[in-house]
C-alpha cells in the first residue's frame, strides 16, 4: 500500500448513508459471514442487513443464550460460543466454524469493549488490547484457510477515530506502568487499524483483503463501562440518557460503512485501507481534532503493521500466515 491510495474515491455514499442504501439491490446467497459481536448494537444490525440479503451468517457470542434471543427472528443464522479475552475459546470456535463450513466470504470483526477499568486476562495482557486486538488476530489467523478458500474474501475490522489518542506503546503495551483507559482504547483501535494493513498484506495473494474503518459516533453497548453523567459532561447524551450530541448516527448509518467496506465493487482490488462515512479516509495530521476525521499515519505505516504482527503472533501463538 501508498499512502497515494489512503484518500477518498468518491464513493456514492455519505455519513449519513444507512445499511439499507449501502445493500440495495445486493444478493449474497450462496456466500457465508462471520460477525463477532453480531447480537447488540452495530453489529446486530451488521447481522440483521447480511442475512436479510441471503447470506449465512455465524455469530460467535461470549453469550450465546442473549444472542439468540436478539437474534431469533434472524433466519440463516447460527451462533457458536467464543469470548474474545479467551484465546482458547477463540481457537475452539475457529475449530467449530471450520468444521461447518468449506469457505468464508465475509470476517467481520465488530466486537469491541471502550475505555474499560484495568482489567487482566490471560498471562497478565490489558484486557482492551486482548479481546479488541488479540481476539480478532487470532480468529482471523486460524480461519484463514476458509478466507483463501472462498477465492475473494474480504476482512472488515472495526477500528476507531480513538486511534488518534495514540499509537503502538511498543515500551509498554499492556500499561505495566500505569492504567489510562483511554489511551488503552485508544492503542487497540490503532492496532485494530494495522492489523488491517499487514493482514491484506500476506492475503491479497490469496484475493483476501482486509479493511479497517472509524463506524462513526454511535451511542450503542460500547458506552456501558461509562457513567451517564461522564456521557452527559462529554455533551454525548441529556440526563435521561437521550442522544443529542453533534454528529451522531443511527446504529443502521454505523453500520454502513462496515457493510460497504464488506461488498462494494469500488474496493475490488483494493485493500489494508481505513475507511469512514462509505469512503476510503484520508490521512489526517498529527494533532487535528478526533472528530475531524481521517487517520493518523502510524495506524496505516506497513512497518509498525509488520511489528505488530510479529508481536502478535508471539503473544497469541496463533497459526501463521505463509505468503
């Protein structure tokens, strides 16, 4: 990738483009998908717009009995227990989906905690970098085999304009010396956004390509580690929880950025790219505000997504990936 290709192309879509727009007239019959976090929020509209569209679509849920209560009347749609903090419950789904399917066309990685109290998991990792970063990682990595398989597969991770508050801690990724839980955030949205650029890296030979994207300001389950008055002070909602912030967006219009990235014919081709409002972002300067979009140069640099990769693979012990 140039950073040449890290600008918009123009596409038909706009921030205030819905799922719906975004899918129109599209059939995904005969075409399988797997959603993390596909039972709340964007990612249950994520599910809901797949399968509505004809394709079977896998949610891996930490906790499948409420997600097959928000996803009853969802035909075509099975759910395999996984917790993204647990690697080993990672592998064990990865282990199921392979068995139930010869091919998988669409990874999409929406799952997300945000700005949680510190948290340990594993052998002492921060827990946002673990399942936000870690999890993904390792799913992908093992159900990559599928991905090659279907001959055009595409990753679609959801990162943040959280990414801006920093880059790769390379001295102290799991915060050995010191909790800020924004800037935990913050470092797993940016690693969000590299995974996407060296994943699609070692795919594209395989026609797999991998995209990273900012869903927008949505007030969904995300929000549930902060208080309401920490989301009032911030102007995001009014005292009876109501959204009146500037710039915010249905769950269907976050959602449709992830849905374009997985199937627009503008992106074939195309891939280790950040994307935002159905369009490829630009790159945004050290220092500009958060909400003025675009991504920062370090979530997109290829030796930092190398890096961390290799930093991955060590950490998780997850199945490589042989270019």
């Amino acid at each position: 990738m140039t950073s040449t290709d890290q600008q918009p192309l123009g596409s038909p879509f706009s921030a205030a483009g819905t799922a719906e727009d975004v899918m129109a007239g599209l059939d995904l019959s005969g075409t399988s998908a797997v959603v993390t976090g596909g039972y709340s929020g964007l990612g249950l509209e994520t599910t809901r717009t797949l399968a509505a569209a004809g394709a079977h679509v896998i949610v891996p849920a930490r906790r499948p009995g409420i997600a097959r209560a928000a996803l009853a009347d969802v035909e075509g749609c099975d759910i395999v227990p996984m917790d993204l903090a647990d690697l080993e419950s990672v592998r064990a789904a990865a282990v199921r989906i392979s068995d139930s399917l010869n091919k998988l066309d669409l990874l999409m990685a929406v799952a997300g905690v945000m700005a949680t109290p510190e948290r340990r998991v594993g052998p002492g990792w921060e827990s946002q970098l673990a399942a936000n970063h870690f999890g993904h990682f390792t799913l992908a990595c093992e159900l990559y085999p599928l991905l090659a398989a279907a001959g055009g597969a595409r990753v679609v991770v959801n990162s943040s304009a959280g990414h801006t508050l920093t880059g790769i801690r390379w001295h102290d990724p799991h915060f050995r010396t010191g909790y800020d839980r924004w800037l935990a955030y913050g470092q797993a949205k940016t690693a969000n956004a590299l995974f996407a650029v060296h994943f699609d890296a070692l795919g594209r030979n395989d026609g797999v390509r991998a995209f990273a994207l900012h869903p927008g300001k949505i007030i969904t389950g995300l929000q549930r580690e902060m208080t309401l008055q920490e989301q009032i002070d911030r102007g995001w909602v009014d005292a009876h929880g109501n959204v009146i912030g500037a710039g915010f967006k249905t769950p269907s219009q976050g959602a449709a950025t992830g849905l374009w990235a997985a199937t627009s014919p503008l992106l074939h081709d195309r891939g280790g790219l950040y994307l935002e409002d159905c369009d490829i972002a630009r790159v945004s300067a050290p220092g500009t505000p958060m909400d003025d979009g675009g991504v920062r140069e370090y979530a997109i640099d290829p030796d930092a997504a190398a890096r961390l990769w290799e930093l991955s693979l060590t950490a998780t012990g997850a199945t490589p990936i042989t270019r």
